[in-house]
C-alpha cells in the first residue's frame, strides 16, 4: 500500500510513516506541535484574581516561613523584629555571604536591613540590624546567629544608639 492509501484511514498513520523520511517527518510533527499549541488555547479560560472563589473545602493557610529565636530587644514590636528576623535568617542562607536584606514593616513604617558580619565561627555569625522608623533616630540591634536544633538562634541581642 502506498502512503496515500494510508492517509485516508487517519493522519496518524501519514506522521507515522513520514517518519521515515526525515524531512517530511519533522514537517508532520512540527505540524502536530503547532495544532496542538493552537487548540490548547481553546481549553483554558482567563484567569482571575478573585479571593472570594471558593474551590473546595479546605480553607487556605499562608506559608509559614521560618523565623529566628530571640525576643525583641526593648523599644521594639514584635511586628518589627518579626520581620527584620525574616530578613535576617534570608541574608545568612544567601550563598554570598555579605549580602544585606531589606525589610520593612507596612504595618508600622519602620524599615531596614539585615546583614550578616564577620565569619561562621562553631556555627554562630555576628549581625547588625538597621531600623529606620521616621520618627526617631536610626537604630542598631547586634547579635549572634547561631544554627540550633529547630532553626536560628539569636544571642545576645542589644539594641545600639545612633546609626
């Protein structure tokens, strides 16, 4: 039987058979790629971003990411050193080891940036964290990171004066 005898019982068996001959084989399956990438668009509809939409049954939880230990020293929210402790445990896990992260509070307006210094000594890292809030003056927290069990470990923590 000829191919075009084939061709009659389906297109399959045409892309089959042209495989055989290079040219006409990559001409048939670049054929298939475009008429499949054409009528996929048929299949999806526009997204929305609708928060009220309601899927299923589970209700949505946000991510949980990983916060250092440590209180806040004296003179700082909670909301504040929460975030400057995201930032922080962000520029140690950065593979450039001198790296600064910003951060900053919507809630508050206080900002700033974390930043590991010195070198990993027994698993512990020194770091400075600037706060910048408009209202007062720029402050300083130091400390140590120290890698634990469950996570980061911040020790000794001070707030410092004047940036």
């Amino acid at each position: 039987m000829s191919d075009r005898s084939h061709a009659s019982r389906g297109g399959f068996i045409v892309l089959y058979r042209s495989v055989g001959r290079p040219r006409e084989g990559l001409a048939a399956m670049a054929g298939a790629c475009l008429l499949a990438a054409l009528l996929s668009g048929c299949a999806s509809a526009p997204f929305h971003d609708d928060d009220s939409l309601v899927t299923g049954s589970i209700k949505a939880t946000p991510a949980s990411l990983p916060v250092p230990e440590g209180p806040a020293p004296k003179g700082i929210t909670a909301g504040d050193w929460t975030q400057a402790k995201l930032a922080l445990d962000q520029a140690l896990a950065a593979r450039d080891g001198d790296v600064s992260v910003p951060w900053d509070n919507p809630e508050t307006g206080t900002r700033g940036t974390a930043t590991p210094v010195g070198p990993t000594q027994a698993g512990c890292r020194g770091f400075m964290i600037s706060l910048v809030d408009g209202k007062s003056a720029d402050r300083w927290v130091q400390g140590e990171a120290c890698k634990g069990r469950t996570g980061t470990v911040l020790n000794q923590v001070r707030l410092l004066g004047r940036a």
